[in-house]
C-alpha cells in the first residue's frame, strides 16, 4: 500500500505565522488587550475564535470573539493572501511535485476553517497538489486529537501506520501520535526542535527538502508502523 502523506499548512508549507500573529495582535488590540508578542505566536496555528478568545478574555462565542474573528478574517486576503506564491517556503513546491511523481497520495489537516485554508493553498499555487484538505471545522474535535489525521488518511485510502505527518508544533505531533501515523516536524515553524522532540516528534529537521528526502526513503515498505495509540513502533527507525 502506498504511504499517505499529511500536511499542516501555516510554518510547514507557508511561511505565514509572522504574518498571521500580526494581524492577531492588531485586532486584539482594537479591542482593548495588550499580549505579548510570544502569547500571540503561540496561538498560530491553532482554531482562531479559540485563540482570540484566550487573547481577549472572552468566551469562544461571545459577540466580541465573533466581531474580532471576522475583522481578522476580513484583513487576512489583504494583509497575507496577496503576498501570493511568494509565501511558500523553500523547497515547497518542488518537494510536492517530487512526492506526487512518487505516487504518493497528499493531504492536508489544519486548524483553520475550510474557506481560509482553501484560500490559502490556492494563493500559494499549491491547492491542485493535494487530494483532499480536512480542516477544523469538518470534524468534531480539532488538534490535538486525531480525527483530522484519521480522516484524512481515510479519505486517501492509506492506513494509519504506513502515513506520515509533517508539521511545526506540538499540537501537530500529539494529532499525529494520536491517531498513529508517523512523523516529521520542522523546526523553522512555531515550536522549537526541543519541544518537538520532546513531544515525540520521530524526525525534526530543518529544512523543507529535507522533509522530501526524508519522506520518500521511509515510505519504503521496509520503514515499519506505528500502533494507533502513538507508541510499540515496529520495523526501522532512525
């Protein structure tokens, strides 16, 4: 069976948490509240009512949230989309290419919403790359649980075990783990290498064209798989 290939979007494939945590802090603070520029990056990647609820002190689903979700919503075409193809990082593009070419089925499991994230992909010039994009609101429970991941791979036909994930966080490995699937984390995204390796990340690495090489080696089917709870992994690892 041919491994499936998954992928967060913002700090793995797109160089967009600058970015987005600047807007972030714009908008909260139209609204009164002053964070810390490391309590701002910290919420990239991660569901945004959520995260500007934490920022704001409000509830999830309290008016305020809502207005200050869809002012960001509002600025994000302007403030990100338009920087287009150009917010892809190195070795992006030729990296999907190259696993497409292999055969490999790819998906895409993210915190933002399917409007944002198809937005997104299809800016960037990589939408057409991927065979389906499961998104937070497609499931009941977001990262760090699996749902996304299982969905995806389902989706794809792949099998938990033979599937790989490729994210920035901590969050993105402990869905990962979760649901079974194998993973990489870069380290030029949110987290750092050490709380990734720390959170049970099989591979951190530094670079996107690492990731290809990496991916495509082990998707041999001599690499091995992984339980379903994330632990009593059997075959290679390295």
């Amino acid at each position: 069976m041919t491994s499936v290939f998954v992928f967060d979007i913002d700090g793995t494939l797109a160089d967009t948490p600058a970015a987005i945590a600047e807007l972030i802090g714009d908008v909260v603070r139209d609204f009164g509240a002053r964070p810390g520029r490391r309590e701002v990056l910290a919420t990239v990647g991660k569901p945004l009512e959520a995260s500007l609820a934490r920022l704001l002190g409000t509830g999830v689903h309290d008016a305020v949230t809502a207005e200050a979700a869809a002012r960001y919503r509002s600025r994000f075409a302007v403030d990100v989309l338009s920087r287009g193809p150009e917010l892809l990082l190195p070795g992006v593009a030729e990296g999907l290419a190259r696993m497409r070419a292999a055969g490999h089925p790819l998906g895409v499991a993210t915190s933002k919403i399917h409007a944002s994230a198809h937005a997104l992909l299809d800016a960037t010039g990589i939408l057409d790359k991927f065979d389906t994009v499961v998104c937070h609101d497609m499931v009941e429970r977001g990262k760090p649980h699996p749902d996304m991941a299982l969905r995806v791979v389902s989706e794809l036909g792949g099998r938990p075990s033979r599937s790989w994930y490729v994210g920035d966080t901590v969050t993105d490995v402990e869905m990962a783990r979760a649901a079974g699937l194998w993973t990489v984390a870069v380290s030029y995204g949110v987290d750092t290498a050490e709380a990734l390796t720390s959170a049970g990340a099989d591979h951190v690495v530094a670079d996107f064209a690492t990731v290809t090489d990496l991916l495509l080696q082990k998707a041999a089917p001599s690499a091995g798989t992984r339980t379903a709870t994330g632990t009593g992994l059997t075959g290679v690892r390295s």
